[in-house]
C-alpha cells in the first residue's frame, strides 16, 4: 500500500514537531504527540516505534522502549540490526533482556526483504522510511 499523500503529510509534520521538542529535550511531550497521531499513520509505523523507543530511553524509561519496539515487532515491522545496534539513545534499551530476540527477528526480516527487493522488478513511487532501515506491514505493495 502506498501511503496517501495526507499520511505522508501528516508523518513529515509530526516528525517535525517531535524532533524539534527532542532537541529540546522535552521527551516525555514528544511522546505524547506521537501517541496521538501515531495510529493514524501505519505506513510508518517502524519508524514512529523506533523514535517513540529512542524517547522512551532518553526520559529514563528503557522498558517502555523495548515494549514499543516488541509491539511493533509482533505486527510485522522490522528495522535494519544496525538502526538497533548503533542508535546511542538505545544504548539502555540494549541491557535489556529480549533486546536480543527483537534484534534477532528484524535481522531475519530485514535480509529476508532484502532478498525479496532484489527480485522484484523496481517501482518508482515506493514509500521509504525516513531512515530508509525499516519497514511496516501496511507499507507492502502487492
């Protein structure tokens, strides 16, 4: 599915807004704002489940990170292991018992679509990820 223009819209604006209160370091609001828009926009839900994990840990609360990246996880979002691995606002999340098996499964996810690209003929006008190293399940096109 590729996103509707009003998603893609509506991601950029929040992405904006909720950058510009973590530079600010106000986590605890940037989260608030992507609890409410975040459901609304699907196509990018591993992208808003990882800056939702990264805000989670930067206010001090790398278990709430984890469930978030669990959650999207168990709907089928994966990231690239990199993204997981080398994020430094992760860095408390990685602690964690069962970080590992999240990073496991998006590993495995992430060369399995790898692979799947490789053989499909390329499409212009796919929906990208703002890091372009994760993927949501309503992003897939048939």
């Amino acid at each position: 599915m590729t996103p509707s223009r009003s998603e893609g819209d509506r991601y950029g604006v929040l992405t904006e807004r909720v950058m510009a209160l973590y530079e600010q370091g106000e986590y605890v609001a940037a989260l608030a704002l992507l609890r409410a828009e975040r459901a609304t926009l699907p196509t990018y839900r591993s992208d808003l489940a990882h800056l939702a994990a990264c805000l989670h840990a930067r206010a001090g609360d790398p278990a709430a990170a984890l469930a978030d990246l669990r959650g999207a996880a168990v709907e089928g979002a994966w990231w690239h292991p990199r993204l997981l691995l080398e994020d430094d606002d992760l860095t408390p999340v990685r602690a964690l018992p069962g970080f590992d098996r999240v990073v496991t499964e998006a590993a495995a996810r992430s060369a399995t679509a790898q692979a799947e690209a490789r053989l499909r003929p390329q499409r212009t006008g796919a929906p990208r990820s703002a890091t372009g190293w994760c993927w949501s399940p309503s992003s897939r096109r048939s």
